[in-house]
C-alpha cells in the first residue's frame, strides 16, 4: 500500500475513487488490514457487536427472478412457499421463548398476489405479541413494491409502515448499482438510482437502514468503487445509514453461476470499505456469508460486527452457503474473545444490552 493513502487515512482525509481502486489492486492485505483495524478501533474501540435475533423469510414466490438468486421460486413451482402471519408468529414465540431476541430481520420475495394489508397486518400482529422485538424489514426493493401495490408515495408508505411496526430496514437488494452489470443480474429489479432514492426516503422518514454490496459475480473493482462512494455520498447528506454490509456472492444453484469469492477478497472488501466509508460506524462481517472463520478474521480487517444468532437463514443457504444456519450466544462471543475484540450483546439500534 502507498504511504500516500496510508497518510491520507491516518490524517483523517477522504479516499478518492482512484485511492480506493489502488487499494483493490494492491496485494498488501496485511497493511490494509491494520489500517482498517486501526480506523474501526478510532470508531468502535475493541467492541465487536452482535445481536440475539432471529430470520423470517415470509415467502420465496417472487416476481423478480434474479439471476444470482437460488431462493426465489415463481408461483406454482417446485419449493415455492408462503408463510401466514401465524406461522411466522409461531416461529418468533419459539424463538423469543428460546433466546429472549431483540429483532427480528424479515425480508422475502415480491409475491404477486398479496395485498399491502397482508404486510401491514404482519407488522401489526408481531408488535401486538412482541413489543420488545425491534421489526427490521424489508430491502428498498419490497418498499418500491410496496408503494406500487398500495398506490401510495413513497412517503405515505414509509409513514404507514412505521406507523404499524416498522422500526428498521436491512439493506439488501443493493447488488450492484452500475447499471450495465445490473441489468446482467437482475433485469427486473429497481435501479441503483431507485434503491439510492427509496433508501433516502426512509431515512427522511426516520427510518434507519443498512447498505449492501453483493460483490464476487460479474462486477469489476471500478463498479465496486463507485458503489461505494454513491453510498457515502447519499449517508453525506442523510446519515440514516447504520452498517455497510458486503455480501459475497454464492453461485450454486444460481442462473449466472461462477465462483464463491476468495477469503482474500472477503477480507479486502471489508477493510477497504472501512477505510472508504468513513462516515458509516459499523461495517458488519455477516458470518452466514463469510463462514465463522473468515468473519472472525475479518474482525481484525475493519469489522466490528458479526449480525447474530440467525437462528434460521435460507438466501443464501439455496446459493450454497457452508455455514451453520444459526450460532448460540457463547458461540458469537467466543469467535470475537478469540479475535481479541470485546464481545457486545447489542440491539437493533447498535445500544449495549
Ligand atoms: O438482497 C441473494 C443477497 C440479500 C445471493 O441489513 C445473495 O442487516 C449472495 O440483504 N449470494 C438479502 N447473496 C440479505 C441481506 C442482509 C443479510 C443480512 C443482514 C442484512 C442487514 C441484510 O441477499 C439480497 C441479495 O443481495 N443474495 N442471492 C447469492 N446467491
Ligand atoms: Fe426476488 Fe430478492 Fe431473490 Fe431478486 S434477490 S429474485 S428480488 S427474492
């Protein structure tokens, strides 16, 4: 790595893109490394977060049909499902009953039939039961959806949903926002503009989100780059972001196919993004991605992170995950204790439980 960047970071001065593609092409990961360590340790000290929650996917049946997605299905087909609101409260009444979670992540297809009472009614009767579980729901993608399918602004639908339940969005179906790879993985998904807009309309709403970035399929080092720097641009003017979370492509199963990504690039994309956003505080290793291994490293390379008990995971599990679906509490904070790192029991809103 350059002693320029390598200054720049330390003085506290913004990457530009070229600094933040020499960085993707340089080999030294272990300087890149210990900047980046260096950067979350200035942000977050020794901590490292997790969270006691739990995954619900209402339903895999989904219009959209991306080519890097294995968990959609269309309706009709082979291994499509649809949960009802009971279910998905019988499932949270185990898990709370269980763990005690703090939140619960629910994202899932575009289903074409269900009417927007169906997710009001959702968030609804999970507040009714559970008032203590923060509800983080719903990529940008399922908001554009939903405006369309309630005919209201984005706005309108933003207050709605917050006004029954909503506390919080992921930050899934980012992908890629370069338009021409985008349109090679997902032809029918909203546009990196789209995502960019529907994102700032939630934090105008007072609504914080997550960011993504699915990287390791068909993008180059510049599509990352500017991916990230239309992410910073946007938490410049709004600063709803929570966490940046790089999510790694897995290819089975998959129309595209390919290859998993190298622990290397995991790595680099991690403390690249730390040292590239400097004005998100957390950038999350999402272990079911990363594996249990390569996050835990990754809590050395920028990190401060890891999501958290999971409990039950199928995105990425379709696409050939290796991961265990769920981890125990003592699990997570041995992995971070082994890091060195302080393991932080946190809730939806990164507060130390
Ligand atoms: O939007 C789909 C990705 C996302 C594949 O905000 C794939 O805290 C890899 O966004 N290989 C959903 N990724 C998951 C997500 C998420 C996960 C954990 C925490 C948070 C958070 C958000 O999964 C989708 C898409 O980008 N995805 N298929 C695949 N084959
Ligand atoms: Fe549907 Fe999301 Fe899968 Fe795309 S990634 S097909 S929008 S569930």
């Amino acid at each position: 790595m350059s002693e320029f960047i390598k200054n720049k970071v330390l003085a506290g001065e913004r990457l530009t893109k070229q600094d933040a593609v020499s960085l993707f092409k340089s080999d030294d990961i272990f300087s890149l490394g210990r900047l980046a360590n260096n950067i979350a340790e200035k942000k977050n000290d020794k901590s490292a977060y997790f969270i006691v929650n739990r995954h619900i996917n209402p339903t895999n049946i989904c219009v959209n049909r991306c080519k890097f997605c294995a968990f959609s299905r269309s309706k009709g087909e082979f291994g499509a499902y649809e949960l009802t609101i009971e279910e998905i409260i019988e499932k949270l009444r185990v898990a709370n009953c269980e763990l005690r979670i703090s939140e619960v992540h629910m994202v899932g297809g575009l289903h074409p039939d269900w009417p927007f009472e169906y997710y009001i009614n959702m968030l609804s009767e999970i507040k009714k039961e559970f008032s203590a579980i923060a509800i983080k729901a719903f990529t940008a993608v399922e908001i554009d959806y939903l405006s369309k399918i309630s005919g209201l602004s984005l706005a309108d639908t933003m207050v709605k949903l917050k006004k029954n339940g909503l506390d919080l969005m992921p930050g899934g179906g980012a992908e890629i926002f370069v338009e021409d790879v985008r349109n090679k993985l997902c032809p029918e998904k909203i546009s990196g503009d789209r995502w960019l807009e529907v994102m700032e309309a939630a934090h105008m709403a007072g609504i914080k989100t997550n960011a993504t970035m699915l990287y390791g399929h068909l993008e180059s080092i510049e599509d990352r780059v500017d991916h990230l720097l239309r992410l910073r641009e946007l938490q410049d003017r709004t600063g709803g972001f929570q966490a940046f979370i790089p999510l790694s492509y897995h290819p089975r199963n998959t129309e595209i196919g390919g290859f998993y990504s190298s622990g290397i690039d995991d790595l680099k994309t991690i403390a690249i993004s730390r040292l590239v956003l400097d004005n998100f505080d957390h950038i999350k290793a999402y272990w079911i991605m990363l594996g249990e291994k390569i996050s835990q490293v990754a809590l050395l390379f920028g990190a401060d992170d890891l999501d958290g008990t999971i409990i039950e995971e199928k995105i990425t599990h379709s696409a050939g995950a290796m991961s265990e679906e769920g981890m125990t509490r003592e699990e997570l904070t041995h992995l971070i204790r082994k890091a060195g790192k302080i393991p932080v029991q946190r809730d939806a809103f990164y507060n130390a439980i």
